[in-house]
C-alpha cells in the first residue's frame, strides 16, 4: 500500500468529498495491511474527528471492526477515537455501541482499551440511554468498580454518570450498590458517583434514601467537589422531605458563621442542604441550578477539569502531574 491511492491523504480526501462507498473499500483494505499501517490510518482520522464528527458516521460501522483487532495498539487508538467523536457527537458513535460494549465486557482485554470503550458509551449515553444502558452495560460498569485498575474505574464511575445525566431513571435500582464506592481512593470515581446519586435523586429521591450514610461520610472528604456533591444529594432528599434527619447535627455547626466551607462549590451546596432542610433561604451564595440535572450538566465538565487539573511536572521525566498525585511518578517512578 505504498501509491497513491493507498495512502492516508488520500484516504481521507475520499471521506472529505463524500465518497463513503471508496472510503469503505479503502477500510477493509487496510485490515489486512501490517500493523503501522492499521493503527497510522485510525490515527489519520483524528482530525475529522475533531473538526468534522459527522462526517466520519458512514464509517463507524465499518471502522468498528478496529476494535477487534489482533493488535492492541490498534484497538486502543481506535477507542481512543470513538471518545474523540463522541464527545461532541454522539450520534455519530451509535453504530459502535456493541461493539464498545463487547471490548467492556472483555475481562482479559487491555485495561485502557475497556478504560476508553467505558468512556466513548458514557459520552453516547448521555444523548440516547437506550443505544446503552443495557442491563448488561449498566453490570459491565458497576462490576469494574470493584476489582478494576484504578484509570478504569474513573471511566467506569464516569459512563455510569453518564447515563444517569441521560435517563435520571436509569439507576434507581443501583443505589446501594453504586453507595459502596463511595469511598474509593479516586477522586473521580468519588466525584462521579456522588454526581450519579445527585442525578438520580432529582428524579427518584426516594431511591437515594439508602444512600445517606455513604453520602453523609463524604461531607467530610478531602476534595472540596466531592463533598459539594455528597451535600447536593442530601439537598435533594431533604428537598423532597426525605431523610432530613439524616443531616448530622455537626453538619450545621458549620453554618456559625466562622467555619464555613473555604471552597465556593462545596460551599453554596452546603447552604442548599440548609435552605432544604429548614425550607428558609440562608442567603449568599444559592443557585437555581442546585439541585436539578441541568445544573449538574452545566457543571460537571468544569469541575472535572479542576479535579484533573495539573499541579507542575515531574521533575525527573517532565510528565504533567494531578493535583492528588502520589509520591511516585507513574510514568519514571522517581520522586517528587
């Protein structure tokens, strides 16, 4: 595959011009090709991807076939560009819903490629639940949480959340089984099933009841997102006169007017837990958005990125490092 009509340009001068049938032939042709081959033409779409989503959905079906492929490079860069598309257009992906689901459901697959096949299904979730959350997915997902590397998990709490903000109603039976992690080590797989249980409670607060221990025990977390959320939730019961006693009474001694929460997200949502429970306005700094699953939507994405946001570089390998990183680089592990 070294003329013209053989090379990535051309490839993707055929999708740009809406030859879909040649660019399909031009697909299956490259499946038999070596290895660099494959992976360099799902690299080469990476810019579509991101400039053009939609132009690549006569593809999708086709390209799933990736996902299988006998090189895990392969698989895990085609993963890795389904997220890309379905971050911003979920339709797009549909196609590749089972075969994502299968890669998830794959317990010896690479952990990076079911990392990122949990990830392009919660993105797709989040517009059609029913393209998803299977009872089989939604068991994928909630199984991983408990035995999975911990880059998995994120994904995994994330698609789970995911599906929540698609279908509020989705999860209700999985309450208590989500409430069990609650505790894990991640910051984001806290944050994201804090978030589930806020989304779910909008819909069905009677279903979040079970959760107010695990929720409550959060009120106290080190991430100042997680503990917003864990009060959020609680808001949501008390909001619908469910479980206001389950507020601990430290809770409010908070609220004296000298120990308040330093942090603004963790703050307003603590005084939304009071404006619930005593059914007064406390002043400051409420919001209408508290509470609903728009307002979750509209403030999850940035509080993701706070979460991940890097704190400098490894001094040893230069690699960028999280907040909440731990002494040991993950890429040299050298110290820092």
């Amino acid at each position: 595959m070294d003329d013209s009509t053989h090379s990535t340009d051309y490839f993707l001068g055929l999708i740009e011009q809406n030859c879909h049938d040649e660019a399909t032939e031009y697909v299956e042709r490259v499946e038999t090709a070596p290895a660099e081959e494959r992976k360099e033409t799902v690299r080469a779409l990476r810019s579509l991807a991101d400039d053009d989503p939609s132009a690549l959905k006569p593809l999708v079906p086709t390209l799933s076939g990736f996902l299988t492929d006998d090189e895990r490079s392969v698989r895990l860069t085609m993963a890795k560009l389904l997220v890309a598309i379905a971050e911003t257009d979920p339709d797009t992906v549909v196609p590749a819903v089972p075969a994502l689901g299968e890669r998830l459901a794959d317990d010896e697959e690479f952990y990076y490629v079911r990392a990122r096949s949990a990830e392009a299904l919660g993105y797709v979730a989040r517009e059609h639940p029913d393209a998803v959350a299977s009872p089989e997915v939604v068991a994928d997902l909630q199984v991983g949480l408990s035995f999975d590397e911990p880059e998995v998990k994120e994904k995994l709490a994330k698609a789970l959340e995911h599906i929540a903000l698609g279908d509020p109603t989705r999860l209700k039976h999985q309450v208590s089984t989500l409430a069990t992690h609650l505790d894990d080590e991640s910051e984001l797989v806290r944050y994201h099933l804090c978030t589930t249980l806020v989304v779910v409670g909008c819909e069905s607060p009677e279903s979040v009841a079970d959760a107010t221990d695990s929720l409550t025990a959060r009120l106290d977390d080190e991430s100042a997102h997680v503990r917003g959320r864990a009060a959020e939730a609680l808001g949501v019961l008390a909001s619908a006169n469910i479980e206001k006693s389950s507020v601990p009474a430290s809770f409010f001694e908070e609220f004296d007017g000298r120990q308040e929460d330093d942090e603004p997200f963790a703050r307003r949502r603590k005084r939304f837990v009071l404006e619930a429970v005593d059914e007064v306005a406390v002043g400051g700094e409420g919001g209408d958005e508290i509470g609903t699953v728009e307002g979750v939507r509209a403030t999850t994405s940035e509080a993701v990125a706070e979460i991940t946001a890097t704190d400098g570089e490894c001094p040893h390998c230069g690699l960028a490092l999280p907040k909440q990183s731990p002494p040991m680089c993950s890429r040299c592990g050298g110290p820092h």
